[in-house]
C-alpha cells in the first residue's frame, strides 16, 4: 500500500480532560489520506489521569503542558506559536475529522490561490436524534457584514488557514473564554482576508449532551455582549446604532429559549419589534487581497 503524501499542514487540538474523546479526535487525523506535517496536543492543565492518558500519542505527536489553565482560546494560541507549518487545521479535543479533510481542503486552496482560509460543511451528531448537516449554506467569501450577525460562525473543526495571516491577527483573544471563534472571524473579515467554504462535508461535530461552552446560555450571552461592545466601532459601521440593538436582541433570545418564561417572553419581543441587518447606504466592505498579493 502507498505511503500518503504529507502536507505543510500543523494540526492544532487543544486538550482538557477529555480522555473519553480524544482517541477518535486523534485518530481522524492520523487517519487523512493527506498526512499533516505534525499534530500539536495543547494539554490545558488537565488532571493528571486525563494527562497520562495523553502518553501514548508522544510518539506521533507534539505534546505541550500547559503549567496552569489558559481556556480554548490561549490554548490554540500556544499551538500556533509552535506550529511549523505554512498551513494551521485546528480540531477541538471531541470532534472527528472525515478521511479526505486535509486532501480536499488542500487541494481546494491551491486551485484558489486568493483564499486565507477555508471551512466546510459538518455532521452534527447527537445521543438521541439524527445527524444534522451545518454549514452547507455558508456564503463564500465571508463578509464583514456577514460576520457581524450571529447568523454565520466559523464551523472551527473544519478551519484550514494560513499560518501567517493567524498570526498577522494575533491570533485568539484570550480574554475570551468563550466566543472566541466569533471574535475571531469579526477580526479576520475586518482585516480584509478571505474565508471561503465547501459545501461537502468534511468533519463530525460532537453534540452529545457533554460539558460544552454553548451549553452555558448566560455566561456566552455576556461573552457576546463583552464581543459586541470591543466590535462596536465596526457594527456601527456596517449597520448603525441599530446594528448593535439587533446584535444584543437576537443573542438575548438565542440564549434564553432554555429559560422557562424569559425565552417565551423574548421571542414575542422579537417579533413585535422586527430589525433587520441592514448595512448602511455607505458603507464598502474591506479590500480583500488580490491573487497576486498571495505568496
């Protein structure tokens, strides 16, 4: 059997007591037909039985411990400062990639030279219901205005980007523990860079009832508040002051529907006071770089 080509590929997987998972999550990657230059296991300050059960991937993998818990955002940063690759895939410690992720992606990008990264569609799986298909309908490229709404997110599982544009924005903003994808695409669609996504798609997204920061309804409403706030410049840009009642109204009403009465009362208020996102007569969407920019 021929050995798989390897790519210029550094596959970031931050890690934080999910020993149940991460084989899978692992093996996905190990699994490509497109073999990554290397896996970097960012090792969240973990518990020490979770961090032993890291052991027998140090053959095959990158394994850095952090002395003390950063969260998801500072814990991807310290695998992009240590990454050697031109290209950067990142993949959460309870997700699993399909076979052709990196082959398909990569290819995609070569025959798109203009694009700084690439997303796809996902397979959210359940415990107690049917697969779901996301991200089949994302719009490419991704816009600024686009990425100011709640209606678009990066599918992070999926994100193959390059190397120096990640680090050309910094990276996460760790003062995010959560949000920090949002943030992040604000960030990247403001600077001008290119998104683009595939419609087929290339990862399972775990969704299984466990400990998840969309689980948290409050604590990532006030995330999105505190994103809002730091991006207000930008939303009274694109939409107005009426831009930033919006954002605040539909985070409200997405991160109350658990709340017994709360989400009842939000979803009246939100018809009986109907905003769109309408961007502002003139307003022009950030210069994206041209092909011949594209090292």
């Amino acid at each position: 059997m021929p050995t798989p080509a390897t790519s210029d590929v550094s596959v970031i997987i931050p890690y934080y007591n999910r020993e149940q998972y991460i084989d899978e999550a692992i093996q996905s990657v190990l699994a490509q037909t497109l073999h990554p230059l290397e896996v970097i296991i960012v090792n969240d300050c973990s518990r020490e039985v979770s961090r032993r059960y890291l052991d027998r991937y140090a053959g095959v993998c990158t394994i850095v411990d952090l002395p003390v818990n950063v969260g998801l955002a500072a814990a991807r940063n310290e695998g992009i400062y240590r990454a050697r690759g031109r290209w950067i895939a990142f993949l959460d410690d309870d997700d699993i990639w399909l076979p052709e992720k990196l082959a398909v992606q990569m290819r995609y990008m070569e025959e798109n030279p203009a694009c700084d990264a690439v997303q796809s569609a996902v397979w959210a799986f359940f415990m107690h219901r049917p697969d779901e298909l996301w991200g089949f309908d994302r719009p490419s490229p991704l816009t600024l205005a686009q990425a100011l709404t709640r209606e678009y997110s990066m599918l992070q599982p999926t994100m193959l980007i390059r190397a120096d544009v990640v680090r050309a924005l910094g990276g996460y903003d760790s003062r995010f523990r959560r949000a920090q994808d949002y943030e992040f695409m604000i960030r990247f669609a403001a600077a001008g860079y290119r998104m683009e996504s595939i419609r087929e798609p290339l990862a399972r997204a775990r969704r299984q009832g466990h400990d998840c920061a969309t689980k948290h309804n409050w604590s990532m409403f006030l995330a999105h508040l505190r994103l809002c706030r730091k991006h207000r410049a930008l939303y009274y840009r694109v939409y107005g002051g009426r831009g930033i009642v919006k954002y605040i109204l539909v985070n409200l009403e997405i991160h109350s529907r658990r709340v017994r009465h709360v989400g009842g009362a939000m979803r009246l208020l939100v018809r009986l006071i109907p905003m769109k996102w309408q961007v502002r007569p003139d307003y022009e969407e950030p210069v994206q770089r041209e092909v011949s920019s594209v090292a």
